[in-house]
C-alpha cells in the first residue's frame, strides 16, 4: 500500500530542505539539489512509518492544500 503525502521544500543558500505535511512525529530530508532533497525526505517518511509503524500516518486530517504567506512581526 502507498500514502501521498504533501511535501513542502525550501530553498536556502546552503541547499534544499524538505519535510511532509500530515505526518506525526518530525520528519526532514536535506539535499545540496531540490531532487537530492526530496529523494531524502521520502526515505526519512520511510523509515519513520518502518520505526513508529503505520499509526503515524492515521488520525490526521488529509492536507488539502498547502499555502506559502508572508507577514512582518516587530522583533
């Protein structure tokens, strides 16, 4: 059986970072390229669900959509 999961990547000037929606516990994959980064975070979303088993990816609500916003905070 396979589960989609939304994948939310950033782009730094370091290299890519990666990490899914709708998954409990933290999960990141990293990578010098946008494809090294997300070929790393489907093998973390792997090896979490073989470590904590399938229970990870039940209860939570499905990610319909995902949104990218911006706002100024005082600091």
């Amino acid at each position: 059986m396979q589960k989609q999961f939304k994948i939310i990547v950033e782009k730094h000037t370091d290299g890519y970072v990666a990490y899914p929606l709708g998954l409990k516990g933290v999960v990141v994959g990293e990578g010098d390229t946008y494809e090294e980064a997300l070929a790393d975070v489907k093998s973390a979303i792997s090896f979490h669900i073989q470590s904590f088993g399938a229970d990870v990816t039940e209860g939570e609500l499905p990610v319909l959509e995902a949104f990218v916003a911006e706002t100024r905070v005082a600091v």
